[in-house]
C-alpha cells in the first residue's frame, strides 16, 4: 500500500533531523559517484546488452541518487546552500531523461558529456558543505569521497573508450583520473588524522589501484572482454573500499565535534 504524502514526508523529517554534518558531507559526495556509475552502468549495457548486473546496478544507482537529494533538501543544517542544490535538481532532470531511453552509441554519447555537468554541480555543493562544516575532517571526507568518484569515473571513461563513444574525452580523462586517484590516495596517507583502521584501509586501495592499472597497460595478457570484467570489477572494490573510508572520516568529524561541543558546554 502507498504511504501517503505527508506521512512520507514525516518520515523523512524524522531521519533527516537524526542527520550530522559528517553525513550530510559523505550523503553529498556519493552524489557526485552516483554521476559517473551511472554513466557508466549505461554504457555497459550497450556494450554488454541483456547483462542483468548492469541493470541492476543501474537502476538501484538512479533510485539512491534521488533519495539521496530529497534527504539533502531537507537539512536543516545546509538551509543556506538550497540555491546550489537547485542547480544539481536542474542537471539531473536532462541526465535523468536520457536514461530513460534504450542504450545506443548516440544517447551515451549524450549521457557522457551530461554526467560531467552533473558531477561538477554536485561537487560544487560538496564543496560548499565541507566550508560549511569549517573543520580538517571535512576536508578529509571530501577527499576520500571524491575517491569513490574517481573509481567510477575511471570505469565510466574506458568504456567509454571501449565502445567508440567520446574517445578522445575519455582517453585523456582516464589518464588524469588515475593520476588524481594516486595523488589523492598519497594525500590521505599522510594525513595525521588517521586511526589505524583508516590506514589499513588505505593500503587496500593502493593495492587495488595497482592492480587495475595491470588491465588499463595491457600488462595481464587477457582478452578485451576479460579485460572489461576485470577493470569493473577492480575499480567496484575501489569504490566500496573508499566508501568505507569516507564513513571513517565522517565519523570522525562527528566524534570531535561532540567532544568540541562538550568542551564548550564545560
């Protein structure tokens, strides 16, 4: 039976008010993942029709985003930051219509140039929000958030490559990402902020970065289909490796800020 509207709204308000702003941070950046695996899930399915894991993946990845984007609406907390949320709500209408559509080389191509304009209104708000926060372990969860982008973009731009669309673009994206990636993963190792948890996990990513980059140099031998599978799949444990590590961050940021706000009760 369908809830009604404003029980459903209730609801909402409900889990929101339980909101803190290391989750709000983590919420905003899973945005900007959820643009690329998107992207990316699509593609595969024109490349891979009638596979039923890119659907899945896809249509779920669809479902979180707008959820995610109502549940960011009504923090109460990031009330001012409302006019950039519009413009993501703006960029998603055209994303979200051209995936409705079947999977051809023509609306990929489409959906490639719209998820980077989507991506970069999302980050643009996650970026206000870690200001917002005005603490180092924001900066940390937008990091490590920006992480399980990265992981999905660089999937998203060698199948993009893979299937003839935009091959330029992608070709240079893929390269810059992976050396983001590298970047921003020797950035976060150093920080003094990390429990050990947080450092293990970080040397998992390195791993699996290194592995990935067998497949991206040709260095495994394998066919190109293999080759598919595996580079998805690698850059997936990416993905939920670094989404472990943002909720690590999140945490701390929360856990501080309470013995910040307890201090100052004292």
């Amino acid at each position: 039976m369908k809830l009604p509207a404003i029980f459903t709204l209730f609801i909402l308000s409900l889990e929101v008010s339980a909101f803190s702003m290391g989750e709000a941070i983590n919420l905003a950046g899973r945005q900007r993942m959820l643009s690329q695996r998107i992207a990316q899930t699509y593609i595969l399915q024109g490349i891979q029709p009638g596979i039923q894991r890119h659907e899945k993946v896809f249509k779920r990845s669809i479902q979180e985003f707008e959820q995610n984007h109502r549940k960011l609406s009504a923090f109460p907390k990031a009330g001012k930051l409302s006019p950039q949320l519009l413009k993501v709500q703006q960029e998603w209408k055209a994303f979200e219509r051209i995936t409705r559509q079947p999977a051809s080389r023509g609306t990929a191509t489409e959906l490639f140039r719209l998820s980077n304009r989507l991506l970069s209104a999302a980050h643009t708000y996650v970026v206000k929000l870690e200001r917002l926060a005005n603490h180092n372990s924001a900066e940390l969860i937008n990091i490590a958030g920006r992480q399980r982008m990265l992981s999905q973009r660089i999937a998203k731009n060698y199948a993009a490559k893979r299937w003839g669309i935009s091959p330029g673009d992608a070709e240079i994206g893929l390269q810059r990402d992976l050396a983001e990636y590298t970047h921003r993963l020797n950035q976060l190792l150093d920080s003094p902020l990390n429990t050990p948890e947080i450092n293990r996990n970080l040397r998992k990513a390195l791993d699996h970065l290194n592995y990935a980059n067998r497949g991206f140099t040709g260095e495994m031998q394998i066919s190109e289909k293999r080759q598919l599978h595996v580079i998805t799949g690698t850059t997936d444990l990416m993905l939920r490796n670094m989404n472990i590590i943002t909720k690590q961050y999140a945490a701390l940021l929360d856990s501080e800020g309470a013995i910040e706000n307890l201090g100052s009760v004292h």
